[in-house]
C-alpha cells in the first residue's frame, strides 16, 4: 500500500533545534545551550536508590499525575523553610511547585499581565 503525505506537511523540513541536538551530542562538542547539563553531574546513583524507594513504598503517587500546584509534603516543607529563613508569610499567601520553564512563565503571564495588554503585545508581534 502507498502512502501520500498531506499538503500541508509536503513542504515541512527538519527541526533546527533537533539538528542542533544532534550536534551536542558529540563527545567533541561542550553545549552550553539547549537545557543539557552536562552527563557527568547526574547524580545516577542517588536517583536510583529515591526511586527504588518511593516506588517500593508509594508507587501510585509516583506514576499518576499530582496536584498542579505540586507535591504537598514537598511544598509544606518549603513553605517552613522559606517562613524560618527568609521570613516568607503564607498566611496570606501560596507556594505553587511548578514541573518547568514553560509552566512557570505561562503562570506568572498570567497573574502578573493583563489580557488586554497581551492583545496588544500580539498585535505588535512581541
């Protein structure tokens, strides 16, 4: 059986950002973009054993999805250590533990911006 590829993804090329990727990768080349900490700082050996833990003891709260705001026994402990060190006050506020960079600036977009000013910003094409 034959296969045609749509219109609309004839023209489609290869990702730069996945070339790029490509070309970290080699052992001759040290990236300092795109996100890769160097391999050598993993800490392998403690992440194998805090797996091997949390799956032995709660395997559920590991492989289903959480709270969006975060893992509660992590943010209650932040939330101490933020009142007792920096004197942070949570009576009238939260702690939200965010899962990456995109996550993060589209929460504080979103309570720090108005929706009309980014109407304008696209219309500017900022």
């Amino acid at each position: 059986m034959e296969y045609e590829i749509s219109n609309r993804l004839s023209g489609v090329h290869g990702s730069m950002i996945r070339e790029l990727f490509k070309l970290g990768a080699s052992k001759d080349i040290i990236s300092f973009g795109g996100g890769n900490p160097s391999a050598e700082t993993f800490p392998c050996r403690e992440i194998e054993e805090i797996a091997a833990k949390g799956l032995g003891e709660n395997p559920v709260s590991l492989l289903q999805y959480g709270l969006s705001e975060g893992y509660t026994p992590l943010r209650d402990t932040m939330k101490k250590y933020l009142e007792k060190k920096e004197g942070f006050d949570f009576e009238n506020n939260e702690l939200f533990i965010v899962s990456g960079g995109q996550q993060c600036a589209d929460l504080t977009t979103k309570a720090l911006v108005n929706e009309d000013t980014l109407c304008l910003l696209k219309s500017l094409h900022l």
